[in-house]
C-alpha cells in the first residue's frame, strides 16, 4: 500500500493471523518498526580482517550487555520464571558455530564482519527449516532475534524499545523478540500484533505468561498501519478489525469482557483435580523442552511432566552433550517436580542436523528416515550415554522414560535390551538408580497404531504423537500449504486409530496418554474423554481450560458423542458435530467468533 492509503483503510478491514495469546484488545496502534537491515557482503584487504574481527568481538559483548542488562530490570514473577529464554539468547552468544563460523569467513575468504554473520545466520536459517516438527523449527526466530541484534549492533544502530509506548495501545511489528516482550509495561502495551511468528515461538509464550492477547503471521500489518491506527485483535480466533465500526466496536466489547470472566473463573479450577462429574480422574501434565519452565507448568495446575523434549539439548552445539551434562539437566527437573513424575523423551531428531559430529549423508525424504529412535539405534553410544543419564537421575525424583516413533517389536526390544545393559553398568559402578523405571513408547507411526496391542505387551504405558501420526496415517504435510487442508485431527480414520491403541493398552492393563497438539484443544477435550484417554499433556497455559470442561462433564457423555461421531463418513461433518455440541455445553468458551 502506498502512504496514502494507509491513511485511508476503509471500516471494518478485517485480517486473519494466528492468534496465540487467548483474549480481546481494543485501542489505538503503536507501530514499532525497526528499519529492515540492508547488509552488503564484501572483501576487505587482508590488512583490514583484524579490525573486522575486533568490531564482531565489540558486537558479541555489546549484545551479551543488553541482553544482561534486560534480565537486571525484570522483576515480575510471571516473567522472572521466564528469564531462562534471555540465558538461551545468551548462550546463542557463546555459539562456537556461530563464532568461529563467522571468524573463520572474515580471517579466511576477508569479508566483512557483517557479511560473513550474515552468512552463518543463512546456514542457521537452511538447518532449521529442514526440520519437521514445529516446535522445534519455530526455535529459528530464537537464532533470528540473536542475529538481528548483534547485527545492528555491528551497524551502529540503537536498539529501541518498547518503554517508548507512552500510552495505551496495541503494538504493531514486524517481529518481536523475547526480550522486547520482557520489557512490555501491561498498563500500556494491552496487546500486539506481527507480521510473522508462530504458536510455540518464545515470544508467544511470554504473550501467554504476561496474558497479553496477541496475533502473529499477519504478513504485513507493519506495513498498513500507522499509530493511532484504531484497531481491535482477538488473540483467540488471530481475528484483527482496522478501523472498526460502532456496531463491530459494541460486540468486540461484549467478547471482551466475556474473555475475561471466564479467565477469572478459571483461576478457580487451577488447583482441583480433573475430575468428571460422575468421578472419573483424568491427570493433565505439561509439555517442556527445558528445565526452567517447571514453575509455568505447576503454576498452571498440572501434575507433572507428560513430555520433556531432549533435543534442545543437543542444539547449537558442534559437539553433542556429555552423560554428566544431560544427567545435571534430568536430575533438576526431577528434583523440581518432585513429587510428581517426568517423562522424558529420548532424543527425536534427524541425522547430522542435529549432531555435527555424525557425518550422514542428506535424505531425499527425513520424515520417513533416520530419525527418532532409528537414529538412536544407529548412533548407540549416544543413546548409551542418554540411557545412562536418565538413568542416573532416576534416583533424585520420578521419571518414566519413552522412546520416540516405534514402528514394530523389535524396536523397542532392542531398546529395552540397551536400557538393561545401562542398567547393568550402572549397578557395576556402584550408581544409584530406579531399577523399576518405566519405560514406554510414542505412537506416532500407523504401524504402531495397528500393533498396539503387541506393543502394549512389551512395555509399561503409552503416549500418543498426533501430530505425526496424523500427518502419517493422512499422507499429509501440514506445512504444504496445496495439501494442508487435508489435515484433520477429526477425521474418522483418526478417532478408529486412536480408540483401538487406548483399548489395546488398557486391556494390557497400561496407562495411554496422549502428548500431541489434540491435547491441548478445549474443543477436543469430550471426545477423548470418551475415546478412554486417562492422561493428557499440553503446553501448561491450556492446563485451566480442559481441566474445567472435564470438571462439568460425564465420562458417559464422551462415550455418548463418540458413539454418534463413529457413524458420520467425514471430518468434516464430526468437525461441525462436535463444535456444536461443544458450544451447546459451553457457550463462554465456544462461542462463535465475530465475523
């Protein structure tokens, strides 16, 4: 749009994003937009490269300061069990990758200091958008937000923030990093918008932890808005109005002030069980990838950890972690929890990606490749050594243990196989550790899903993947933007797989839970309810809301809507059933967005 016309953006211009902080705000624009960086890779004479050298170094110590310099000034509880993402920042500064890559570019091929970082930055940006699982790619903006700032401080450019909000508003920007967001004044900044992000980047989740309503993969509000722009976002629906009418004003403030009683009410249910009306006990845990967002999970209600993703361990490194590393790491999470349990995944990654040091060669398809368990199983004095770390820390709390994408028996045999020979060794040296450990496994592959009743004699408890294993029982990227519609979490063929691994694990007499995205989605809640699901685990912040459906329903009444969506042929029509019967029961929560 030309300048012009973004002065004149007609009424009620509606966006659709991703909304990622639940809630309703209303105000004025705040546009806070750092210029984009214009970065020219070029030679220097020999003679220069010490001095390009030494202004890196000068550019790696400002940023570690500003960073340093944000953790000082935080002094909010909800943010201060959050401060171990600005020490992720910190240890991206430290990154020998990312040192020595961009030294070795200047000393070694003369280029300048800003064209050789700009350089490593695009090597990061490749390795990370190779990966599948979204969690982990979304830890891309992490090393975005990193290199941008030691970028524009290679440049000379002062690093605004958003203390400059002098009043009320909506914040408007391209991106945000997580330490902008630490140092959002919620009596001023009531929500933001951007055009990019996603659900699970650290952004989002400091949204989320400030309650904040935010919308994010807009694509290009920065560029339509100006300030004072007034605007309305709904963090719940990623809805954003421009301009609103009167009328959409009106029933934008009703929403509003619905959202937030509902968010009080919630805080009554945080600390009880989740328990049906008829007394059927359903456990909630949370989701983490490391050990400093414990105190978000028990602040949210849950009882424990369902799935502590190791990988991030193993990330940004040019070697991989030492047993006595990943032990320290076990160790205090158990001990965090304590007495609640933590089940704690085995590395899920894919090849060299991830593991400098093992030199694979480059698979035409990685989904269906080396990775997860495949990857273990191949690399075994890794998987030793995480065998024996996990062990270790078994001794300080109660951990389970739990083996990713198990296609057949003898996976998982194998599996057990090496965690009684980590058992025997440990036993040999005099080591602590609990010799009943339960181990289980995920069920993400539809092989798994068709055995699951050989599988469930084989092992102590079950936890459904749907993310993958909805991708792989559909035959659907969800990241395609040609195919992603055929990505149905309701799709019959889903709801048959996923009652037929829980009663093949409940006639086995073993827990099933389930860890995916489905988890998390209120909406879903009845149904796996009546599916039989006795555990759920989900990113903390949607621990209140499930929790309060399973306390006002029956189990009888999840039977009785599965039994009805069991004879309807599409998802589409079990999508439009159950969404019905969801806002039927609870209006406040599922109440139809304004359109």
């Amino acid at each position: 749009m030309t300048g012009s016309e973004k002065n004149n953006l007609p009424q009620d211009t509606f966006l659709i994003g991703l909304g990622v902080s639940p809630g309703v705000a209303i105000g004025a624009a705040f546009l806070f937009n750092r210029l984009r960086q214009t970065v020219i890779e070029k030679s220097v004479p020999p003679s220069r490269t010490p001095r390009e050298v030494e202004r890196f170094h000068a550019a790696l110590a400002e940023s570690r300061a500003q960073l340093e310099d944000v953790k000082q000034r935080i002094c909010s509880k909800e943010l201060r069990e959050h401060l171990y993402i600005i020490d992720t920042h910190l240890l991206i500064l430290e990154d020998e990758m990312l040192i020595k890559g961009t030294l070795d570019l200047i000393r070694g091929e003369n280029l300048n200091a800003e064209g050789a970082l700009k350089r490593v930055l695009g090597q990061f940006r490749e390795f990370f958008d190779t990966i599948e699982d979204e969690y982990l790619r979304e830890r891309r903006s992490d090393i975005d937000t990193v290199g941008e700032r030691l970028m524009r401080n290679l440049l000379g450019e002062r690093q605004r923030s958003l203390s400059e909000v002098g009043r009320q508003a909506v914040v408007v920007a391209h991106q945000l990093s997580p330490a902008d967001t630490m140092q959002m004044d919620k009596s001023k900044v009531i929500g933001f918008v951007t055009d990019v992000g996603g659900r699970t980047s650290h952004t989002a989740i400091l949204a989320r932890s400030l309650d904040i309503p935010a919308v994010v993969g807009l694509e290009n509000i920065s560029g339509i808005v100006q300030s004072g722009t007034p605007m309305i976002i709904d963090g719940t629906s990623g809805t954003v109005v421009l301009n609103p009418s009167e009328e959409t004003f009106r029933e934008y403030l009703k929403k509003k002030q619905a959202f937030e009683y509902l968010e009080r009410e919630l805080l009554a249910y945080r600390d009880l069980p989740a328990e049906t009306l008829d007394g059927f006990c359903m456990t909630l845990r949370g989701n983490v990838e490391l050990d400093q967002e414990v105190p978000l999970v028990l602040s949210n209600g849950a009882s424990g950890v369902g799935l502590f993703r190791t990988e991030f361990l193993f990330l940004n490194r040019t070697q991989p972690p030492t047993e006595e590393e990943q032990f320290e790491v076990y160790r205090a999470m158990a001990e965090k929890l304590a007495p609640e349990s933590v089940t704690i995944r085995t590395l899920d990654v894919g090849g060299d990606k991830f593991v400098p040091e093992i030199n694979l060669a480059d698979e035409a398809n990685p989904a269906l490749g080396l990775r997860a368990v495949r990857f273990s199983l191949k690399e075994r004095r890794l998987f030793r050594e995480q065998l024996r770390a996990i062990l270790r820390a078994s001794a300080y709390g109660k951990i389970r243990i739990m083996f990713p994408m198990i296609s057949g028996v003898n996976e998982i045999r194998t599996c057990k196989q090496m965690l009684d020979e980590a058992k025997d060794e440990l036993r040999h040296e005099g080591q602590s550790f609990d010799a009943d450990i339960p181990a289980g496994i995920m069920i993400e592959t539809p092989s798994a899903a068709l055995i699951a009743d050989l599988l469930a004699r084989e092992v102590d408890f079950f936890s459904i993947g749907t993310n993958d294993l909805i991708q792989y029982c559909l035959a659907v990227d969800r990241g395609n933007e040609h195919v992603a519609y055929l990505y149905e979490p309701l799709h019959p063929a889903i709801l048959r797989a996923l009652k037929m691994i829980c009663d093949a694990g409940h006639n086995a007499g073993i827990s099933v839970s389930m860890c995916g995205e489905m988890a998390a989605e209120p909406l879903y809640s009845l149904i796996l309810l009546g599916i039989g699901f006795r555990e759920l685990s989900m990113n903390a912040p949607y621990v209140p809301r499930v929790k309060r459906i399973i306390r006002q329903v029956r189990r009888s009444d999840g039977e009785r809507i599965l039994a009805e969506v069991l004879q309807l042929s599409t998802g589409q029509e079990v999508s439009r059933y159950i969404e019905e019967e969801m806002t039927r029961r609870f209006p406040d929560i599922f109440g139809q967005p304004v359109i």
